[in-house]
C-alpha cells in the first residue's frame, strides 16, 4: 500500500460521511481536495456540468507553477 504524501495526508478524526480530514502543507493542496470533494458530490448528483466546471478548474490549479508559501 502506498504511504499519503507529507503534503496530504488522512487523520483519523470524527468526519462526516464522503468527507475526509487531511492535514495540508499547501494552500492549493487544499483548494484542490476541496474541489475533488465537489467534483465527487456532482458526480453522485448526476450533475454533469457542474462536473465539467470543477474538473477544468482542479486541472487549471494543477498546471499552475507551484509558489512558495510563506
């Protein structure tokens, strides 16, 4: 099984059902999983649009140069 990256990684917390705790060491690693969490939920929904704005806004944040933070 493969290890979480330091970047993302799940915590055993009390967490609703579909959501996940994750520590982050990036802010967009953030944006992103929050997004993936959207694009699943619109998914389920059926809500093919709302899918295809949330897949092409995570893709745009993944081809962004990474920036520093601080």
């Amino acid at each position: 099984m493969d290890r979480p990256s330091r970047a993302l990684r799940a915590q055993g917390s009390a967490v609703g059902p579909g959501e996940l705790a994750v520590t982050e060491s990036s802010r967009r690693a953030a944006v992103v999983a929050s997004l993936a969490s959207t694009l699943s939920r619109a998914v389920a929904l059926g809500d093919e649009v709302a899918a295809r704005v949330v897949h092409e806004a995570i893709g745009r944040l993944l081809g962004l140069p990474v920036v520093p933070e601080g």
